[in-house]
C-alpha cells in the first residue's frame, strides 16, 4: 500500500491498517469464508424457492388454467428471492470492495472485474444474482400472462399483482445499479492512516 518503506521519517508496514502479514491473510481468509458461505446460501434459497414454487404453479395449473389471484400467490413468492439476492449482492458487493482496497496486496486479482479493462469486467448474465432476480421477473411476466389468457378484467387481484411484479423490477433495477463501497472504505483507509501518523 505505501511505495518504499519509509513514509514521512518512520518505518511502514505494507499490510497496513493489519500489524503484519499473518494478520491480513486471517482477515483475509475470514471474508472469503463470509462471501463464499453468502453465495451458497444465495443458491440454497434458490433452490429452495425453485422447488416451492413449481409445486405451487404445478398445483394451481392442474386443470390447464391459472387465474389471476393464483398468479399473485406465485408472483407475490418470487419477492422473497429477489430480494434475498439482492441483500446477498450488497454483502458480497461490501466485501469484494473491502478486500480490494484494504487487502490488495495479499489479493491483487481483487480487483480485476471492476478494473478498466473490458474484457474482465462481468457482464449482466454473469452475477448470479442478477440473473436470479430477472428470471423470477420473466417468470412474473409468464404468470401474468396465462392467467390473462382466458379473459382479461382490471380487478384487485390484477392491481395487487402488479404490485408484487413492480416490486420485483425495481429490486432488479436496484441491484443492477448497485454502487460501488470503494469510495467509502478509501476514504475510511485515508481516515486511518492520518490518524496513525
């Protein structure tokens, strides 16, 4: 993090804020353990709500036609997974960015999707919780538009529904535009050297 060794008369540690090698590479370790047990609970809920949700659609679709309260029981059960991968998505988000201003040197590679290089940056259908939220609004489209299939009335249902579906798009807009924690914890890092100066 310092060029040389030295900074404003007194001996620097590379790993700083951490006292030393050891101490960032536990840091380290510790985060990684906290983003990958975060993504597996992301594809557990998934899973989970894949699985729950075709049992329901499969039940209510039993006799070849969903009506619109039916859909709204579906469209209203895909929220929950949408926002669960969004929360995970800041979390992780919050950490990558950590990790990539406070512990660069033990992980330079931190930093390679955000950096400026098009080729390594992720594109939309590759964060997985971004795809997750779009399918589940792709499926919220599919409901609606099968339960519309028969005859097509403006009711309660058809309002409360496109509630529970606009909900799901504005969570998908939110996590598409999710900004970026370096700013925050650069100026935090900057903080921290001051004061220890």
């Amino acid at each position: 993090m310092y060029v040389g060794h030295y900074l404003n008369g007194k001996k620097m540690n590379y790993y700083f804020p951490y006292k030393n090698r050891e101490d960032a590479i536990n840091e380290f370790n510790s985060l990684r353990t906290e983003l990958l047990e975060s993504q597996k609970q992301r594809i557990t809920l998934l899973t989970a709500s894949i699985a729950f949700i075709t049992a329901i659609f499969a039940f209510l679709s039993k006799d070849k036609n969903i009506e619109m309260h039916e859909s709204v029981i579906l469209i209203y059960l895909s929220i929950i997974p949408c926002i669960y991968s969004y929360s995970t998505r800041i979390r992780e988000r919050r950490i990558a960015n950590y990790i990539s201003i406070f512990l660069k040197d033990i992980s330079p590679w931190s930093d390679l999707s955000s950096s400026g290089d098009k080729r390594l940056k992720l594109n939309l259908f590759q964060r997985s919780s971004t795809s997750i939220i779009l399918g589940f609004v792709l499926f919220d489209i599919i409901i609606f538009l099968m339960s519309m299939r028969e005859s097509f009335k403006i009711d309660k249902f058809y309002i409360i529904g496109i509630i529970g579906f606009l909900i799901n798009v504005l969570v998908l807009i939110f996590t598409v535009k999710l900004k970026s924690f370096k700013p925050v914890f650069r100026d935090e890092l900057k903080t921290i050297k001051k004061n220890a100066n």
